[in-house]
C-alpha cells in the first residue's frame, strides 16, 4: 500500500551513461589513492550549492579515507547548480582556484547541455590532480568507496 506513495526517481541518465561516468570514476582512481562521488539530485536544498555539496559529502561518509581525498561532484538538475567539494588532504594540495577552474568547466559543457561529458571531463581533471598529490600505491590502495552515481530526491 505504502509503494503508492513512493517518490518515483526522475532518471537523468540511460544506465548507458551511468555507466560510462562510472566507468569514468573507475579508471580515474586506478592513479591514485584518491576517491570520487558523484551525486545528482533534482533540487539543491540548501541556500548554496557548496554547503549542500558539504552535507552530502559528510552523508556519504567522504570524510573517512585514509588520506581524507575524497572529492564530491554535486550537480542539482532542475535547479542547475553544482559545485565540487574536496576534502581536507586534497584541497590542502590544490586550492580554491583549482576548484573554480573544474566548476568553470563542467558549467561551460553545461550550458551546451553535455551532462555527462561534462561530468566525465571534471572525473578526469580530478583524476588527474589526485594522482598528481595521492598517486596509487598498489601495496596500501584500496578502494574505499564506491563509483557508481548517488542519486537523490
């Protein structure tokens, strides 16, 4: 009785392109010791898309790895906000201006409504600066969190 009042999750993605920004996660964290989420939700609750990034970053327990290197993409559809939040260990490594020059990106793939290029092009970049400062040690490394896409109401 109660699935009648079940909240259907709106389907951004075809599983095709879910799993090609999966497949993306996968292959960006075989460099490094670092961890990726991707989370997409309708509406972003929050008065910013970085503070509501920063609550579900603590929701999906990111703040856990080892290094503390995990990083959030966030991306709220129908309000067409997004935002990147990295943890501690990372944003120690990059900085402010790395960020905003992801978010730039993925807002300019955006506006040409390339969502998952957009996505798959900030898993790479992210990929990339996590090797850079976390890169893989086949002895210690594992997999801490899963790569599939989080999805909210």
């Amino acid at each position: 009785m109660w699935a009648l009042f079940k909240k259907k999750q709106v389907a951004y993605f075809t599983q095709a392109e879910q799993d090609q920004i999966s497949l993306a996660i996968t292959e960006a964290e075989k460099r490094t010791s670092g961890e990726i989420r991707v989370f997409v939700e309708a509406r972003c609750k929050k008065a910013t898309a970085i503070s509501r990034a920063a609550e579900v970053f603590q929701q999906l327990k990111m703040e856990k790895t080892a290094a503390r290197n995990g990083v959030l993409v966030y991306v709220a559809m129908k309000d067409r906000k997004l935002a990147v939040f990295g943890d501690e260990g990372i944003h120690a490594s990059v900085g402010i201006a790395y960020w905003q020059q992801e978010v730039d990106t993925i807002i300019r793939l955006f506006k040409g409504e390339q969502y998952v290029n957009g996505i798959i092009s900030i898993v790479r970049d992210i990929g990339e600066a996590l090797h850079t400062h976390f890169p893989y040690n086949e002895k210690s490394d594992e997999n801490e969190l899963p790569n599939d896409i989080v999805f909210g109401e």
